[in-house]
C-alpha cells in the first residue's frame, strides 16, 4: 500500500512539474508598450525642435 501511494504521488507530482513547464513554453509573448517620455501618450510625436528630423 505504501509504494502504491508513493507511486502515485510521485505521478502526480511529474504530472503538474509537466503541466508548468508546457504552459510557460506556450505562452504567447507580450506586446512592447512604448510610453512618450513628455506627454505620456501611447501614439505621439513628441520632441524637441532642435531634434526634428531635416527635409
């Protein structure tokens, strides 16, 4: 009875030890957020005049 529950417990261990190490492995990865510095925008042109691009 004893290694019956050993056995099992040890199943069930390797099963979640599995289940964590596929999750993480399949995990879609997040969208970089870029956050303007001056005016906290997600979607801006900010800066400086002296830095706009030249024509």
């Amino acid at each position: 009875m004893s290694k019956i529950l050993t056995g099992l417990i040890a199943a069930v261990a390797i099963f979640l030890l599995f289940r964590i190490i596929v999750s993480k492995r399949n995990k879609p990865e997040e969208p970089v957020t870029y956050v303007c510095d001056e005016c906290g925008e997600k979607d801006c042109v900010c800066r400086r005049e002296d830095e706009a691009p030249k024509q």
